[in-house]
C-alpha cells in the first residue's frame, strides 16, 4: 500500500513539474512573439 502510495505522489509530482515546464515555454513563445512583432514594426517604420 506504501509503495503505491509513493508512485502515485510521485506521478503529481511530475504532472505539477510537467505543468511549470509547458507554462514557462508558453512564456517564452510568447516573448519571441512579441519581439518578432516589435522587429517587424520597426521595419515597417524604416521602409
């Protein structure tokens, strides 16, 4: 019953890991979307 209960901590452990790794990528998507709108902003300012 132990063991199973460790695997299963373990296991939302993981998912709760899972979870701040996609929203930190989530975030990084979002600061490269945004800089590659900036960058295209200015060129459209030079031009």
């Amino acid at each position: 019953m132990l063991t199973l209960l460790f695997i299963f901590r373990l296991k939302c452990n993981e998912r709760v890991l899972h979870n701040e790794e996609i929203r930190v990528l989530r975030k990084q998507v979002k600061i490269n979307d945004d800089y590659r709108k900036e960058i295209a902003r200015q060129q459209a300012e030079i031009h």
